[in-house]
C-alpha cells in the first residue's frame, strides 16, 4: 500500500463570520452635551468636596486613588440635567433594547476627580439597573473586566490578544460623550498620566413605574 505524503497544508475552502447572538448592553451616547456646557459641568465639579474612595489607612496609598464627591446626589443640584440624562436611558430602553420601560430615576450620582498617578480599584455598583459616566474632558480610558471570563475553561499561549481571549480591555471615550453600562459590569479607571485634574460624572439608574412581567412585577416610583 503506498502513502501519498506531501508538504502542504490541507486547504479549507468556505466564508468565516463571526456569529454575535447576544449582545452585552454598553453604549456610547456621543456629544450629548456641547463644548459650553462641559466646561460648566467642570467648574461645578471643579468646586465639588472630594474623599479618597481608597480602604486603606497608608496615605500614601490613598493618594494614589480617584476621589469621589462627597456628595452623592450631586445632579440633584442640576434638575434639567438629571431629566435630560433620565430621558437619554430611556430613549435607548425602548428604541434601541425594545423594552416597554416606564421611565428611570437616576437615585445616586456623583463627580469623580483624577489626578497625575491616581487610579482606582475594579468595582462594580450593586443595587442598580445601569451605570453611566459623563466625560467631561479628552483622553478618558476605562478598564473592562470580561463577564465571561470565568465560564472558559481552558487556556493557551497566546501569541496576540484578542477579545476573544482577554479578560479585560480598554474603552476610550471621547469628551462630552456619555458612556453606559450595566452596573453589574466590573470596570476601573486606570493609572492617569496627565498634568491636568481629570472630572467626570457619574451617575446609577433604577428603572420606575411599573416593570416586570407576571408574578415578578413590580411597581417602584
């Protein structure tokens, strides 16, 4: 019996194409505001109260991690604001999620401040529906956490990265832009390395009215 044996690589024939059948609810709303209103929102964040949002006693450490408003409801002060972003989760609820949302609240906001050096820890926020984050300025990065990390089960050597094999990536943001996720979603600002303070504005959503279907229907004003 004779083996025909050759040196070349079997060829496959056909088309490729990545198949997305669940999409993961991250949005970039760009220019939600203008350049003149941005530079407002700044000022006020500007002359906000700030607290390191670091656990550790080493002030040394503490320096070296963003600090938050003390005030925690800071879009309270800017009602028109609040119902404009209010206005803008909704808008992508129903139109771009196709849910028969009722309307959301934002319950907690907050300016964040970042200075040369300074980071912060992953973290999540727990007990809402979604997160979001006004860029006031350029050069705004934000670090990722990959939710299906933990469901592969098997690891290779990599010889580049890819999303379908990183744990966590980089979301560049451009200024004056709003940038929404779940706040189940893990993410961390990472080491900023600009002469300027860095602000921005943080704000969590809770959806109200009536939601839910059948016997986990709810009614949250």
């Amino acid at each position: 019996m004779e083996l025909d044996i050759t040196d070349e690589e079997p060829k496959v024939a056909g088309v490729i194409e990545r198949v997305d059948p669940f999409y993961l609810p991250i949005f970039q709303y760009k220019d939600v505001i203008s350049d003149e209103q941005s530079e407002a929102l700044k000022l006020f964040c500007e002359a906000q109260e700030y607290s390191s949002t670091s656990l550790r006693l080493d002030e040394k450490e503490d320096n070296l991690t963003t600090s938050v408003s003390d005030d925690k409801n800071v879009l309270l002060r800017i009602p028109d604001m609040k119902e404009y972003f209010e206005a803008l989760i909704q808008d992508i609820s129903f139109q771009i999620m196709k849910q028969n949302s009722q309307g959301f609240d934002i319950k907690s906001s907050w300016c964040t401040k970042t200075t040369d050096g300074q980071s912060s820890l992953m973290h999540m926020h727990k007990n809402y529906y979604m997160s979001a984050i006004l860029y006031l300025q350029e050069d705004n990065q934000l670090i990722v956490e990959n939710p299906w990390w933990d469901m592969q089960h098997y690891l290779f050597p990599l010889y580049k990265i890819s999303p379908y094999t990183c744990n966590s990536t980089m979301i560049v943001t451009p200024k004056n832009s709003l940038l929404i996720m779940p706040a189940w979603m893990k993410h961390q600002i990472p080491k900023y390395d600009k002469s300027d303070v860095r602000y921005s504005i943080v704000m969590n959503l809770h959806p109200i009215n009536e939601y839910g279907i059948d016997t986990s229907q709810i009614t949250v004003k």
